[in-house]
C-alpha cells in the first residue's frame, strides 16, 4: 500500500462542479434562512399528511396514457400526479 488515498473517478461536469467548490466560488442565491424555513415546512407538511384515504376509478385508456406521459415528463408516478391535480382542485 501506498499511503495515498485513492482519487474519485468524477465526470467532466463533476470535476467542474467540485472546483468551484472548493475554490469558493459558490454564491448563495436569495434568502438561505427564508429557503430553508420553507423547506422546513415543506417536510413537516408531508409528514403530517400520513391519513390517507383510497379511491378506486376508472377511466378512459387514453386519458391513463396521457396521465402516464405527463408525470413521466416530471419525474412522477402518474399516481403522484393524479393525487397532486386532485388536491389542487380540492383547494380552490
């Protein structure tokens, strides 16, 4: 053994990433108290929303696929999606 540590195997877009860093150029955007504290709630929000009801329905094939396609789009199951459209419009 060497004694050296071995060295991250990083991708271009990595390397970079960790140069910046390290050379101190990050620079906070906006309010980090104000980003944190609504990240805060954000996190206690999803914690507290443990009851659950479950609801079966049917629709059209091509609504589901449409459904399917657009959460896909947002990196969501399309589950995620419908409960998050229902919410919304149980808001309003």
């Amino acid at each position: 053994m060497t004694g050296t540590e071995p060295q991250p195997i990083l991708s271009e877009d990595e390397l970079e990433d960790y140069e910046f860093s390290e050379n101190g150029e990050w620079v906070p955007v906006g309010d980090i108290a104000e980003q944190r504290a609504a990240f805060q709630a954000m996190a206690e929000h999803a914690l507290t929303e443990r009851a659950r009801g479950r609801v079966l329905i049917s629709i059209a094939e091509r609504d589901l696929a449409r459904l399917k396609a657009k959460a896909a789009e947002q990196g969501m199951s399309y589950e995620a999606l419908v409960d998050s459209i229902l919410h919304d419009y149980a808001e309003r």
